[in-house]
C-alpha cells in the first residue's frame, strides 16, 4: 500500500488578499473537493458493476478538481512545493483507477489490496485538500496578527487613509512624534499635521507624482500638536484593490529632527523654499521685521515687492510641473543675481515672490531695479528644447511713506501688483491709497 507523509505545507501568503479574495479561493477548494467525490462515486460504481462504457468519461467528472489545480499551480498566494504534494497524489490516484478499470475492461480479478490502496489515496487526497484549505485559514490569520505586531511596533511612524484621504489607523509611533493620539486623528486628513511651510504648488506636485506614479517620497515639514515645526522624511504609496481602483493610501515617515543633523541644517529647512533655496515666508517676514527696525533707528526708506509671474499657469499646464519647477529656478537665478546682498528675495508659494529693497537712496532707484528684473525675466528661457518666454507683474510699498506695519506693507504690495495686472502686465506699480 503507498504511503503518504504529511508532507511539506509551508504557504507563502499574499500580504494584501482581500477577505472576498479568500473567500472565492476557499469555495473553489469545496467545490473541487465536491466534484472529486463524484467522481470516486461514480468509479466504484463503474468497478462493481462492471459499467465499463462510462469509462471514456469519467475525466469529466473530475474536471473541477483538475481545472482547479491547474489555474492554482502557478498562483503567487502559495508555494509550488504544498501544490507538488496535491499534484503526486492525484497523478498516482489516476495511475491505479486506470490501473482498476484495464483490469475489469479484460475480465482480470481485482483483487482487495489493489482496491484499498486506491481506495487510501483517493481518501489521502482528500485529506490533504482538507489540510491545504485549514493551513490557508491559519496562515492568513497569522499573517494578519504578525502584520499588526509589525505596525504598531514599527520605529516610524504609519498612517492609513482610505481613497479620500480619511485617515483609517495609525501606530504608535505617530503618535510619538506627533503628539496626536489615535483618537483625535481617526477620521480627519492628513492636512491636520500641515506647518504652513509649504505653499499648495508643493502638494499639487506631491499629489500628481501619486498619481501618475502611485508613489511619492521627500523632506516635508510638519507640525506637532504642541505647534513644533519638524521635518520628516515621508513615503507615500497607493494600495490597489481587486478592480485596480486605489483603495487606501499608506504613509510612512521618520522624524529627521532627531537624526543628528547641526542645527544650520534644522535651521535652512526650516526657513528656505525646498525648490528654488530661497528664503520661504517665515523667513521673510522674520527678515522684513529686522529690516523695519533698522529703518527707523536709520531713518531711511524700505522698500517691499510682490511680483507674480505672468503667463507661468500656461506653461505648468501645458509642459508639466517639473518644467515648470526648473522655469522658478531660472527666474529665481535671474533675481538673485541682480540684487545686492543686503536685499531678500523669497518665494512665499507658487509664483508669487517678495522682495525687501534696503537703503532707498531714491524712488528712482528702486524703479531702475524694478524695471531690471521685468527685463530680465523678459528674457527667454530654453529648457527640455523648448523656448518659453513669460513676463512678471511688480507691486511696490515703501517704509515708512505707505505704512509702518510689516503685514500692511505686504497688503499693499500684493495690491499694487494686481493693479499691474489689470494695466496690462509686464510691468511695475507703487501703491497708492486710491487702489482700495
């Protein structure tokens, strides 16, 4: 009689099987199993009593079992060696029925030694399909306690959202960096734990990377609940479900803040624009303060600019955010280069860029350095083999002739600038009380 060991039942598992996924998995295994006894039926009805014109047809009986283990031998949800075991018994199960049914087909004794032993594979088979169908049960349990363990105790910190960005979990160790407990997360947006570091063209470009690349990785900054701004080395993938719509987002990040780095790196993080190094609006308004109490302890002139790019929103749309990312540099280049040292220049978002002028000689002198940087952006830029040309729109206040409230003075700039938009563009206005 062959005897069957247990056997090697080790599964590799799908981390991400979806409950109907296993579901549908294990039903196709009862109804192979179901189909199989049929057919074991049929057999030992056929060798008793002697139906020997059935026995072109019996495969038909079995189809579901073969059909089954066929389309399941090369699946990634298990490993070939559990399947091997399956396949040997069924190859010798069908070897000695067709062993039976040649006897009975020449009128040779069956004798019960012959019968038993197929009688125990056939019941071997079962058994082990039986086995398969438990371990996966088992194992997929495991799997899902094993990978709970794994994200709670993880060292970085996760979080899980749904299609909409709703955040579904997150582990322990988010809570540690960000001082939010589960509770006062679950259900809100990531948006929570924003610094106001970034401007939106930064998440629009985060946001379009995840969707065309189903991925996003880089240095955010964000905010604490106690209001401590901290960078993070942050990935974001999407999950896919079963129709490949994306089902859950997971992030996954590391608090750089405790890595070591000198606090001149904390500090450049913190205080200058990602894309183009330039001062951010924190920095700005910190370097804005200084300059407006020099003034008055000088008793001379500031003067504050807010320029945004004309004709950039076409070129973003048409060509791309990372033609567009490489066009700011350019233009940030060509300000920097005409400024003086003691002069700011920064990106607060987007397109939109402010600039402190110290030391005013003269209204003059500040329209000269105005008219340079609209020449100088004026000048066309080649990138990826495309000419592009944009222009820029320049609103102007001045310390202490408009006001002496740093916030006031942006105000007035930003509307100034639209002032010269409506005009025409391309071009530079003062601020003047009948603008409001």
């Amino acid at each position: 009689m062959t005897v069957w060991g247990e056997g090697n039942m080790q599964f590799s598992l799908f981390q991400k099987l979806t409950e109907s996924e296993l579901d549908n998995y294990l039903s196709e295994i009862d109804l192979a199993l179901e189909f199989h006894i049929k057919w074991l039926s049929e057999i030992n009805r056929i060798l008793v009593c002697h139906s020997l014109s059935k026995k072109n047809k019996l495969a038909d009986f079995d189809n579901s079992f073969k059909r089954w283990y066929i389309n399941i031998i090369g699946d990634e949800l298990i490993s070939k060696d559990a399947l091997l075991l399956l396949g040997n018994i069924y190859n010798d199960m069908l070897s000695k029925a067709e062993a039976l049914m040649n006897k009975a087909l020449n009128n040779q004794t069956i004798n019960e030694m012959e019968y038993e032993d197929f009688v125990h594979i056939s019941k071997t088979l079962r058994l082990k399909i039986h086995i398969f169908k438990s371990k996966i049960k088992s194992d997929l349990k495991l799997v899902a306690v094993l990978m709970g363990k794994v994200f709670e105790n993880a060292e970085e910190g996760v979080m899980i959202t749904d299609s909409k960005s709703n955040i579904l979990n997150v582990n322990q160790a988010f809570v540690k960096v960000t001082q939010y407990e589960r509770d006062e997360v679950i259900g809100k947006k990531p948006s929570v734990l924003h610094s106001g570091t970034h401007d939106n063209s930064f998440y629009e470009r985060m946001w379009n990377d995840i969707l065309t690349n189903n991925r996003w990785q880089g240095e955010i900054w964000n905010r604490r609940k106690n209001n401590e701004v901290y960078p993070e080395w942050l990935s974001i993938t999407a999950v896919f479900d079963e129709n490949q719509q994306v089902s859950h987002y997971i992030g996954i990040f590391s608090d750089v803040s405790t890595e070591g780095e000198g606090n001149e790196r904390l500090f450049h993080l913190a205080h200058y624009d990602s894309l183009c190094d330039l001062p951010n609006r924190l920095l700005f308004y910190d370097r804005l303060k200084q300059a407006i109490s020099r003034s008055r302890r000088a008793d001379n002139r500031i003067a504050v600019m807010f320029m945004d790019l004309d004709g950039f929103k076409q070129v973003n749309d048409e060509f791309g955010h990372g033609v567009g990312d490489e066009l700011l540099q350019q233009v940030s280049k060509r300000i920097v280069s005409i400024l003086r040292d003691t002069d700011t220049i920064a990106r607060i978002g987007g397109d939109e860029f402010t600039l402190i002028i110290n030391d005013i000689s003269s209204i003059s002198s500040i329209e000269s350095i105005a008219e340079k940087i609209l020449s100088e952006i004026q000048e066309s830029y080649t990138l990826h083999d495309h000419v592009f040309s944009i222009s820029a729109s320049i609103g102007i206040s001045l310390f202490p002739d408009d006001s002496d409230d740093m916030n006031m003075l942006v105000k007035q700039a930003d509307i100034a600038m639209y002032k010269a938009k409506k005009e025409g563009k391309n071009r530079f206005k003062f601020y003047e009380d009948s603008m409001e």
